[in-house]
C-alpha cells in the first residue's frame, strides 16, 4: 500500500466528516430560520389537549384547545371528529408535581385514615 493511497483514504473520510457536519449545521440553522418563527405551528404551541375521557377500548373524547378555542373531539382507531365547539372554554389545570413531601404527606394522611377505620 503506497502513501498515495493512505492519502487518498484519509482525504475520503475527512471529506465525508465534513458532509456530515455541513449537513447538521445545516438543518440546524434551518429549523432556526423556517420551523421555529413566531406563528409557526411547529415553533409554538398553539394547540393543546385540556382534558381526555376513555370511552371504550380505542375511543376517546378529547377537549382540544386551538389558540383560545375549543374543541370537542370525538377519536377512535378509525376515525376523528368534531362533536362541537365550547361556547365556554374550560381552564386548563397544570399538573402539579409531586414532591417528597408532599407524598410523605399523603402516606402519612392514608395511614392515619387506615388506624381510624380499625
């Protein structure tokens, strides 16, 4: 193997790494510059699920949020419907996390409920 073809394999992959490279700061600046303006769909969260209720084994009725508008959603495997339109939106109610304590609490409140009933 001569040092031409160690030359020509080592100027292949450095070829290749910088494709690569190219590629990712591409797509990158891509997604800056198109996807994530404001009143993008993509970029923002304009739409929201509120609340979901399972009504069987593959349907559901899902409360959607649509930028302040709401939805009644009817989905199942095969298909996706709107029922109606909430003349009065529901507030949406974020999750609250869970702490140690506040678990300890509840641990502590159901144990004490358990002594009562004995």
């Amino acid at each position: 193997m001569g040092s031409s073809d160690v030359f020509s394999i080592i100027l292949a992959l450095l070829g290749t790494v910088g494709v690569i490279v190219l590629t990712y700061y591409g797509s990158r600046w891509y997604i800056e510059r198109f996807l994530k303006r404001p009143g993008s769909i993509s970029g923002e969260h304009h739409m929201q699920v509120v609340e979901r209720l399972i009504v069987g084994k593959s349907g559901s009725i899902i409360i959607v949020d649509i930028q302040g508008v709401q939805y009644l959603v009817g989905v199942t495997e095969h298909n996706i419907q709107i029922l109606s339109q909430l003349e009065e939106p529901i507030s949406f109610q974020k999750k609250q996390e869970i702490s140690k304590e506040s678990f300890l609490s509840m641990v502590k409140s159901f144990s004490q409920k358990e002594k009562q009933n004995e």
